[in-house]
C-alpha cells in the first residue's frame, strides 16, 4: 500500500506543476510597459 501512495502523490505533484505551467499567468505586474529610469546619473571619476 506504500508504494501506491507514494505513487499517487508523485502524479499529484507532476499533475499539479503541469497545471499551474500551463494555465494562465496570475503575475500581477502593470501592464504600462516598460518605466524610465529614474535614478542617479553616471558620474565620470576622476582619476
């Protein structure tokens, strides 16, 4: 009975990453694009 279970669980695990591989993103990134840079500028040193 072990080794039934042990491989029930290792389809559920498969099945399980099959699914989430191929349903629909749940990302929550904006969909605006890409945002300009907005930090400091490039400062030359001075050697």
């Amino acid at each position: 009975m072990n080794i039934f279970k042990s491989i029930e669980e290792a389809i559920a695990y498969i099945s399980g990453a099959i699914r989430r591989i191929f349903s629909p993103s749940d990302d929550m990134y904006p969909m605006i694009g890409v945002s300009p840079f907005e930090g400091d500028l490039y400062q030359e040193a001075n050697w």
